[in-house]
C-alpha cells in the first residue's frame, strides 16, 4: 500500500516472471508494478504483455503459476498458466491455526511439535495435504468454544479448496518452486523502499512513472535494452 495525495493508502501491485532450469534453479526474472487503480485492468494488461512475450521466447517451456489464495489471482493465471501452486508458506499459515486450535489450552512444546510434522508431512508426503485434512475432518468439536471451532473449520475449508494446488512432493521432484516469495519480495523492493518513503504522497501518474522506471532497473539487462530502444527510435 502507499500514501495517495488525497490522504488514502491504496494498494498497488506487483507481479514477477522467473526463468528456472530443470535443476530448480532461477535464471531471470522480469519484475511487473502497477500503481493503485480501480480494478487491475491495468497490471493485468502489463502481465500479460509480458507472459506473451516470455511464450514467444520460449514455446517449450511449462508455465507454472504460484500465488496466495486470493480468487482474483488465480482466475486470472488460469488463462495463462499449465500448472497451479499455492505457494507452500501461505499453505503452512494455516496449519499453524489448526495447531491452535487443536493443542488448545495444551503445552507449547506438544503443539510445536505436532506443528513440524505437520508441515513436513505437507511438504514431503505424497499427500501430505489430503492426510491432514482427513485428520481434522474427524476431530470431534462440538464442545469447543466458538473461536476455537472457527479456526479449525477456515483451515479445513482452506484446504478444501486448495488441496489441488498443494502436490508439493511432485513439485519438488520435478524441480519447480513452491514459494511466491520472489513475488513477496517484489512488493518490498519495486513500491516499499521508493514510494513509501517519509513524507511521500502520490498520483497515480507519478507513481506509474516511477514504478515503471524501477521494474526496468530491477530486471536484469532491462535498463540497457531500454536505453539503446531511445537511442534507436528516438
């Protein structure tokens, strides 16, 4: 989020391309920033100029697309991508509430234990996801407070939901990331360090401009090829 010059912080918006080998190891990334708009039409476009571009380049790539749970994200990665990863520590996120809620009123040490294998069990079994939601479907709540219900039936409907995406295993064993934080990163390093700083305040031109300078220097190899396009057309 950033300060807009009529006094409301806004959210802008960050997305990234990475290039991995078949050993998981990344090669490029190309960063995308969109300043605050109503709706994403805007950074839609940008991202999918770019994922256009990144097909064009390399036609036999698998395109992998990691994000949160946000619906927003994944309606529009549908359209683009072949595979669908939620990223893993979003996932851990709410193994945690379920620790919460199940070690309740328990010692700290049994909760953080059964926590570890939990998210190892999630990370490296075949179905990790699947067995852990067996496991809290069969819990018997109906005597627990409230609150405590509350957080273990948002993590069962969580999983629900996106067990589909959460074949970590077969990610890992095919070489493919299974953590959004390049894009995590992004939002630090593309809007937070420049645009939230002390006493700052924003149009959305000023703020496109900006952004759109930072993602060329932050992409390897953009900011030249960005100079030598001006030197050639003018």
């Amino acid at each position: 989020c950033m300060l807009m010059c009529e006094g409301q912080w806004r959210e802008a918006m960050t997305g990234s391309i990475s290039l991995y080998n078949r050993r998981g190891q990344r090669l490029h990334t190309i960063y995308i920033g969109a300043a605050p708009e109503h709706g994403k039409a805007g950074f839609y476009a940008r991202m999918e100029r770019e994922i256009a571009h990144v097909r064009q380049l390399y036609p036999q790539a698998r395109l992998i697309g990691i994000a949160d749970g946000a619906k927003s994200n994944w309606d529009f990665l549908a359209r683009h991508v072949q595979e669908q990863i939620l990223d893993f520590y979003h996932a851990a996120e709410y193994v945690t509430q379920a620790a919460d809620a199940l070690f309740a009123g328990q010692p700290a040490a049994q909760r953080d234990s059964w926590l570890e294998r939990s998210c190892t069990m999630l990370k490296h079994d075949w179905n990790g996801a699947r067995q852990l939601l067996a496991q809290w479907e069969t819990m018997e709540t109906s005597q627990w407070e409230s609150a405590r219900r509350q957080l273990l039936e948002d993590s069962v409907r969580y999983f629900r939901n996106h067990r589909h995406q959460m074949h970590y295993r077969r990610y890992a064993d095919m070489g493919w990331p299974i953590g959004s934080g390049v894009t995590e990163a992004a939002c630090k390093t593309l809007v937070k360090q420049r645009l939230c700083r002390a006493g700052m305040r924003w149009k959305e031109d000023g703020a496109q401009a900006i952004l759109s300078l930072r993602a060329l220097l932050l992409t390897p190899t953009r900011w030249e090829q960005f100079w030598r396009k001006l030197e050639q057309y003018g």
